[in-house]
C-alpha cells in the first residue's frame, strides 16, 4: 500500500492585496510542515503545476526552498511556469525549451509526471514527444506494478467556467495511450484550484485543491476564484487491490 501527499498550484511569488508574495509563501510552507509533521507514513508528496506565479528564476529558487521535505518530492511543470529557469534552479539541469517529462519508482508504483503546458498560453496539451515517451515508459520496466500519471491541466471540462476553456485538449491521444496500458492505476492533475474527482479513458481523474485559492462552482456565487478558502490538500490511498482511495484535507488559513 502506498500513501502520496498531492497539492497543486502554489503559485509562488503571486502577489496579494500588496504582500510581496508573503501568502502563497506562508500556506505553501503550512502545508508542507503539516506534511512533515505526519507521524505515520508517507510516500511522496506530488505537486502538480503552477508552482511558481510568473516562472522566473528567483520564483523557483522560492519554490525550491519551499517544498523541502523529508520526502520525496515529484513535480510536474504548469502553464504559470517556465520550462528553462524550472529545469535550471529545480532540476540542476541546462535550461532547454523541450516539455518536462519524470518518471519516479515508488515502492510498489512507478509515477509518470507529464508536461502538459504550452509555453505562452494558459490550456493544455501533451504533445506527441511526451505521449510517445509516455507510452514507451509504460511499456518497459517494471510493467508488473501499477503506475499514475499526472499532468497539470486536466483532459476534461470540470463544470467551471473559469478554467474549462483553459483545459487540457487534444485529450483523444492521451486516451488511446491509456488504453494501451492496463497498468495505469489513476491519474493525478491540478490547475483548476478544486477538490474534484471524475474519470478520464475508464480510469479515475483526481484533481487536487489549490493551495494558494479555489475555484467556485457557479452555485457558489461571487466571483470565479476564492482566496477565502483554506489551503487544501489530497492523500491518495492505492492498495493492493491497485485501487485509488482519495482524501481531501484543509488545513486553518492563518490569514
Ligand atoms: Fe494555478
Ligand atoms: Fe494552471
């Protein structure tokens, strides 16, 4: 059984009523130490995107500070970061253009991040280097052991007016990759700042919460994003079973 930590957007360096980036600090940084804190045990903590507000280099040098943890840390870029500084201050590497693609081996589960950002442009798409490369990681290794894959945008409309017409597209690719490979266990994504769970391809799509605001339904009323809300976060449960059990926890604002 393994247990993997996920939040999302924590939109580093995002200014808020003039605070010089103070917010998106503070609660990315609370829910880290809450994830630090745990005393049972964790496998991963998963960032899916949107990690930095603007992509610039003093940005990923907050965020590299920020997501210290005692454990492992696996990350997906989104469409507020920038491909080159994101490689060079996050990953030690030279700070090409091409989309940013990770396997880690878990215990137990490989976990695919994928890139799904378009670089200058808020939607989504994998492009086919990064499906062709998702398709050869899922055909070799450890093809016994499940696997998650998870990407930034969403392949699906969420019913949120703001953020649906910035969806990932071309998601018809993305399926027939999938349903190649039986071993995928669930999919991970962030970028519409929401608890939400719906299916992609036949499999499960969780959506981890924003960290630094959330994005309200229309029954919800006001205005499309909420900075009231409190930082939130999932624990995703896969079991023997290769099943998905997921858990959202929102911790105090402190604001
Ligand atoms: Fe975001
Ligand atoms: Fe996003």
């Amino acid at each position: 059984m393994l247990t993997i930590a996920h939040l999302s957007d924590t939109h580093l360096g995002q200014v808020h009523h003039g605070d010089g980036g103070r917010r998106a600090r503070r609660r990315t940084e609370q829910v880290m130490a809450y994830l630090d804190a745990l005393p049972g045990p964790l496998d991963a903590v998963l960032v899916t995107g949107d990690l930095a507000d603007h992509g610039r280099p003093e940005e990923y040098r907050e965020v590299a500070e920020a997501l210290k943890s005692r454990h492992p840390v696996l990350i997906c870029p989104g469409n507020h970061d920038s491909r080159a500084p994101y490689r060079e201050v996050l990953l030690g590497e030279a700070p090409e253009e091409g989309p940013v693609n990770r396997l880690h081996r878990l215990p137990g589960a490989d976990v695919l991040m994928l890139d799904s950002s378009i670089p200058g442009q808020h939607d989504g798409l994998l492009d086919e280097p990064t499906l062709d490369w998702l398709d050869a990681q899922l055909a070799e290794g450890r093809t016994e052991l499940p696997a998650l894959v998870a990407f930034h945008h969403p392949p699906v409309e969420l019913h949120l007016p703001y953020v649906d017409p910035i969806r990932q597209f071309g998601e018809d690719r993305l399926a027939r990759v999938l349903h190649r490979h039986p071993r995928v266990a669930a999919l991970l994504c962030g970028h519409s700042h929401t608890g939400a769970a719906t299916t992609f391809a036949g499999l499960p799509l969780l959506v981890a919460p924003g960290v630094v605001s959330t994005v309200t339904l229309p029954c919800e009323g006001g205005s499309d994003i909420a900075f009231d809300h409190p930082p939130m976060l999932a624990f995703h449960v896969l079991d023997g079973d290769r099943r998905l059990t997921t858990h959202y926890r929102a911790l105090p604002t402190g604001d």
